[in-house]
C-alpha cells in the first residue's frame, strides 16, 4: 500500500500507518511520544485530533527510520533555493536539509511560516518529506 501523506493534519489513519511501520505497540507509542496509551488509541480511532507536538514527533521518528536506510539530499539542493534564502534559512545555518520539514522559522517557498500548522501544510506538499513518507512502502 503506497502511503502519501495529505496537506491536512495528521488523521487517524495516518497515525495507524506509522506506528505499524514503525513497528511499535500503542504502548511503545505512548511511550515513544510522551502521552497516554488512551491518547494513541484516541488518534487512531478518530476520536481526537493528533495534536501538532505529537505530529511532529512521530514524523521525526519515521524520518529516522528512513535517514539509515538512503541518503536524502539536502533540502536547498532539492528546492533549489537561491544563496540569499539559503544564508536567512535556519536549515542552512544548522547544516539540517533533511531535517528542514522538522524546524521552525525555515523560509519555504519563499516566506516564514508563523507556526507549525502553516508549517507542515506545506511541508506536506513539498518533494523533501513526501519522498521519506512514500518511501515507507517498501520498508517492513
């Protein structure tokens, strides 16, 4: 099953695919993301939202997953982004392309976004975390 990951937040679905991928029990989950098992399983049933801490958190550990197995390129490379947005752009000054979808105050597509929402709808879009997201597929 070829998983792609939506602009929205993350749904439950999603969340399930994940934990599965990651090989993890809800109970690891909650451990892994500092919540309660009743919330992991509150995510995947749908009943509650997955809050922009844990969405973070769960996408840093699936993209460490993904870093050992290939050797992503950086994200200005991938964007192309010019030498002045490269110099403003913390991914840049931290040496953290492959982490850019995971810090704040990066300039893509042009702007800072204000938040983590904003932030991640368009990290969403972007070729630098769909490519470790649809890479899953063929992890097992």
């Amino acid at each position: 099953m070829k998983q792609t990951i939506s602009e929205a937040p993350l749904d439950s679905k999603e969340f399930f695919y994940f934990r599965k991928k990651l090989g993890k029990t809800q109970k690891q989950m909650a451990q892994l993301l500092g919540t309660s098992i009743k919330a992991v399983h509150s995510y995947e049933q749908g009943w509650r939202g997955v809050p922009a801490h844990v969405e973070r958190q769960l996408i840093f550990l699936v993209a460490s997953v993904r870093e050992g197995k290939r050797n992503q390129k950086q994200c200005w490379v991938t964007k192309k982004c010019p030498p002045d947005r490269k110099r403003r752009c913390p991914a840049w000054e931290f040496q953290a392309g492959n982490l850019c979808w995971f810090i704040c105050g990066t300039i893509c597509e042009g702007t800072l976004q204000e938040n983590w929402r904003e932030k991640i709808k368009i990290c969403r879009s972007c070729e630098v975390l769909s490519s470790i997201i649809e890479g899953l597929e063929g992890d097992s």
